[in-house]
C-alpha cells in the first residue's frame, strides 16, 4: 500500500472502525451502513474529489448480509484508488444516498436500485434507469431467473409458436 | 393482345392497374434508417458502392418515417426501445413493409434474457426475416428482392 493511502486508511479504521483488507495493491474498506455518510465527506475533505464506480454484488445464498454496495474513489490529484463496501441485508435493503456529496452518485444509485432493489433514503428521484418504468423484478438478483423463454427447436417448435406474442397490425 | 398489336412500335404498353402500382412500388421503395446495432454496419455496407442497393430503387435512406415506405429493422430491439419503435411504424404512412433485419431482430438472437425483445415480430407485423448474425450485404439484399416478389403479387383486395 502507497505510503499516503496507508495514512488515509488508519484515519478511517480509528475513526470510524472500518475493516481494511488488500488485495493484489488494491485496497478495500468494510464500512457499516450507518457511517457511510461520514466516511464519504472525510475522503471528499481527504482529497478523493472523483467517485469512479459505483455498483453491488449479490452474494445469496452463501453469504449473509446479501448485497455488499461497492463504491470505488479515485484522487486525481494524489493519484489513489480506494474502494468502500457496505455490507447490506437482504430484508428491506436500504442506505442513505450520498448523491448530496458526489453529484454523479445520482444516477449510480438509480441503476443499483433497479438491479438490485437497494433503497437509497433522501435520493431526490429514485426511479428506474435501465429497464421500463413498469418493471417488476430486480435483474441482477441471483434468484431472478437466467434465461427469459424457451428455445425453439424443431420439435417443439409449433408448440412454442402458439404461445409466443405476434404484433397483428 | 388487342391494342398493342394493332398499334404496332408506336411505344404503348397495356398492363393492369395493380401491376403498374406494384411496379412503381418495387421500384422506388425508401427504407427507414432504423439501425440500431451491429447489424446496422452491414446495412450500410450494402447501401455503400459495392454491394449498391441503389440498384434496387433504395437510391436514399429516409431517417423521417413519414418519408419512407420500408422499415429495415437492423439489431438487437431491448425492452424500453420496444414503444419507440411501434410509436416510428405507426407514424409512416401506408402501404409500409418491414424486413426484421438479422438473427436479434427475428428471434433475440444470442440474447435469451430480461433485457432484448425476443423478435421484433412481438410489436410489428413484420414482412420479410434475413437470418445472420450479422447478414451478409448479399443477404440483405436477397430479402429485399424476396420482398419486391411479394410486393408483385399483392392485390388490392389485401391492402388493409
């Protein structure tokens, strides 16, 4: 680890008792729901003017809490990357949004709740950005199913035929 | 053959009223731009100078469907482009055809899942289907003489 990031990370793991880990040069930080509202000023004020990415992963059924929320901050002026996980349970997921201090957090929440259905609280328009509005399901899920219809092959193709939507006119 | 043989070299042709229309229809038919995808690059390679679709009457691509007679529905349609699309077919005037234009537009394609519509037949009433992923220029321009064939047998009674 770069001796100015080591610095940044121990600030965060007394302050605020995030769990570092590395891996490969990157490093990772576990930080609880609550505090990601602080965490995310005292890198904005720490020099971390860029949040990168920002997406979930859905570890069901091996791991529980289910989604880790993954937010990645870039220091153009320090040149550093480090990366944030939330952990979040699968009932009624929710977090508070930190669009309020990285603007482009707006629409990286959008797309994880319609992926994932993780509620962003005080979000200002949290509605669907990649599916249609009237959607139901979360895709990215790992118990929403793979595949969408079955193949048609020839012999089962007139039965499959009969059941698939044809525009009349 | 009546007239034209009494008439002699004097120029004059009989047809019938439905052949005529047919005729000029084949032979000036515009097509939409509605590429949306990889198959969209082999669209315009046919209309380019080598595999020319200008031959066939195709001398411009319309963007506006109120200015066209042919939608060539070229890639993969995903599920919130699918009203947009219906909304562009019902705003070009009839008579209208549509060639669902490689193997995402006929069937999904690779694509079995959420996002792509599973051929675009679900949402327009769709003439011809080119197979290929993408299809070749050749190809295309097979199922768009296919399509002048239908063309040139339809009668008036059909027109909807």
């Amino acid at each position: 680890m770069e001796k100015k990031l080591q610095i940044i990370v121990q600030k965060l793991e007394k302050e605020f008792g995030a769990i570092a880990s590395e891996t490969r040069g990157e490093v990772s930080l576990f930080v609880l729901a609550e505090r990601i509202i602080a965490v995310c000023q005292q890198i904005q004020g720490q020099g971390f003017e860029l949040l990168s990415a920002m997406t979930a992963v859905d570890y069901w059924p091996q791991e529980n809490p289910r989604f880790h929320v993954v937010y990645e901050f870039t220091s153009v002026s320090k040149n550093l990357r480090l990366e944030i996980r939330v952990p979040v349970p699968g009932l009624n997921p929710s977090l508070p949004t930190v669009s309020g201090i990285y603007r482009n957090a707006n629409w990286r929440e959008r797309e994880v709740w319609d992926m994932f259905g993780i509620r962003f609280e005080g979000h200002p328009d949290l509605r669907r950005i990649l599916m249609p509005a009237d959607w139901e399901g979360h895709p990215l899920r790992k118990d929403y199913p793979l595949g969408y219809e079955e193949p048609q092959f020839s012999f089962n193709s007139e039965e499959i035929d009969l059941r698939k939507p044809y525009a009349k006119e | 053959m009546g007239v034209e043989q009494k008439l002699g070299n004097m120029g004059v042709v009989t047809t019938t009223l439905e052949q005529a229309v047919n005729w000029s229809r084949t032979n000036a038919m515009w097509p939409m731009l509605f590429g949306l995808a990889c198959c969209a690059i082999e669209m315009m390679a046919a209309q380019a100078s080598h595999y020319d679709m200008s031959r066939f009457g195709m001398e411009l691509m319309r963007p506006s469907p109120r200015q066209s007679d042919l939608m060539i529905v070229a890639g993969r349609v995903s599920r919130k482009m699918a009203p947009v699309l219906r909304r562009l077919y019902d705003q070009m005037p009839e008579p209208k055809w549509v060639i669902s234009m490689g193997d995402c537009a006929s069937c999904g394609g690779v694509f079995n899942n959420y996002a792509i519509m599973q051929g675009v037949d679900e949402v327009v009433p769709v003439d011809v289907y080119v197979a290929g992923c993408p299809p070749r220029p050749e190809a295309l321009l097979h199922g768009i003489v296919t399509l002048y064939e239908k063309v040139r047998g339809m009668k008036f009674a059909e027109v909807k």
